[in-house]
C-alpha cells in the first residue's frame, strides 16, 4: 500500500509513479487527514509513506495522523519523500517512530523535485518540469523492484548538518514559521472556494466578502502546507508579501 501526502502535487507524482510499476494501492492521506479518517489500513506488502520534507522531517501532520492509525498486515515500511533542497536526517526520525510501534523502516529515498516552497525559496523555474519529472520517474523505475521484493534502498548519505536540521531546526522552523498567520487574498480572488476545498486541515472558511463574493479567512490550525497558494486558479492567494510575483506550480506529471 502506498499512502501519499501532497500539497502542491510532487509527492503525488511520486506516489503514482511507484504504483504503476508496483501495481499497489494508493491512499491519499490529504483526504483521510481532511475527514479525520484514522480508520485502520491493512497491507500484506510493506506499507509506503510518499510525502514532502516540512522542515528536514515527515510533515507533523503526517507522522501524527499515522500515529493515530492502526497498520495492520505488513510490519515493513518504506519512506519516499519529495524536496527541494533537503531532506535532512528524516529517515531516522520516520525509523524511529516505526520502531515505536513495532514496525521495521526497510529504506527511505530522497526525490529532488522542480523548488515551489515560494514562501522561502525562489521562484519555481516551471519550464524545467517536464525534465525534473522525467529524471524523477526514472529513478523510481530503478527504485521500484527493489521495493517490489522488499529488499532495502540504496543507503542515502547524511551529514552532521543533516542531523542538525533534523534535531534542532526542525522544531524551531515549527515555532517560529510554521502556523505563523500571513495568508490573505488579493483582489484578483474570485471566492471560488478552492482554497478551502484544498486545504487538508479545514483552516480555511469562505466569509461573505460584502460586494456578493465570499472571501477566504485562515484559522489557526495552518501547517503552511502552500496547497492554497499553488492551487489557487487565479493566484489571489498570498503568504505576507514574500509569495507576490513568484510563480505558483502544481506538478500535473508532465513529462
Ligand atoms: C512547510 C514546508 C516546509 C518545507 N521544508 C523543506 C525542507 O526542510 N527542505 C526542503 O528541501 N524542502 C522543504 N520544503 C519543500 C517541499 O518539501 C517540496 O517542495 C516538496 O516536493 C513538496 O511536495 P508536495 O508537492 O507533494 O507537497 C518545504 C515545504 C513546505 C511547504
């Protein structure tokens, strides 16, 4: 089974990908998160996390909505994460929370997907894409037999900085970025309710905007997961002033 995260679709990618050429089944977390689904998952082949690196670890949404699910069947697992930059030490802190509850990390893999966390980093270069795509999906053919037969993955090389990330920055990123309020819409917002639609945590409400179109208002249950911003159809939605004039991106699979 191979359950995905994903806010601004590389994840999803990766997810979909692995599951043509393993045949499992895929599970969207994003909507279990969102209907507060922690009905249990039963897998008799190693279940599969895919999702995107927040701040050098599994997302705390996440790791805590799988810490309120039962896994039955497979007691193995594998950890594919999507990121732009890095990915820290992740896979021995998801090791760890599998060992917690009795289950055997057997190797976790790093994807290098197309950068789109525009709240800290540069514009995404969307024209580069189909090639970041395309180099993707042919790692994880190479990847996909070895999950198939349930042999580890390549050792991935971590650093001291790595760690660190992991360790110390991870839960300053969380106290001090994370959550933090900022979004807000521009004119060009159409009170659509896409926003509200994507939204994982149910954070935002549509509010009547007065002229006869609703506007969105954030709550404080925000885990910065920029679905909004990226899935916006008219890109009104912006994270203080750092995300105005960069380029919102949704990985579609193009190849
Ligand atoms: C809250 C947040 C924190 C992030 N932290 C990191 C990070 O620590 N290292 C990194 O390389 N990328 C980081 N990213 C970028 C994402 O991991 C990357 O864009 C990922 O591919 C997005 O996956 P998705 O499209 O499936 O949501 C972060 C993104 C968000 C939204």
């Amino acid at each position: 089974m191979i359950m995905y995260f994903s806010a601004s679709g590389n994840s999803r990618f990766v997810a979909e990908r692995l599951a043509h050429t393993t045949g499992d089944e895929l599970v969207c977390l994003n909507d279990r998160i969102k209907r507060h689904d922690t009905s249990e998952l039963v897998s008799d082949v190693p279940f599969v996390l895919v999702c995107p690196i927040f701040a050098w670890r599994v997302p705390r949404i996440v790791a805590e909505h799988l810490s309120r699910t039962t896994l039955t069947g497979s007691r193995e697992a594998y950890l594919l994460v999507t990121t732009c930059g890095s990915s820290g030490n992740a896979g021995a802190w998801a090791e760890r929370d599998l060992r917690e509850r009795g289950m055997t990390l057997l190797g976790w893999h790093t994807s290098y997907m197309l950068g789109d966390y525009v709240a800290f980093m540069q514009d995404p270069d969307v024209a580069r894409a189909p090639a970041v795509n395309r180099r993707v999906a042919d790692e994880l053919e190479a990847l996909a037999p070895l999950v198939r037969e349930r042999r580890p993955l390549p050792t991935q090389e971590v650093t001291v900085l790595d760690r660190f990330m992991s360790r110390f920055a991870n839960p300053f990123f969380y106290r001090h970025i994370i959550g933090r309020p900022g979004f807000h819409v521009t004119d060009a917002c159409v009170g659509c309710g896409t926003c509200a639609a994507v939204c994982p945590l149910n954070d935002i409400g549509m509010h009547d905007g007065g002229d006869g179109h609703a506007v969105p208002a954030w709550g404080d249950d925000c885990t910065h997961c920029m679905a909004c911003v990226h899935r916006c159809p008219t890109q009104a939605v912006e994270w203080r002033d750092v995300t105005v004039g960069k380029a919102r991106y949704y990985n579609r699979g193009e190849m």
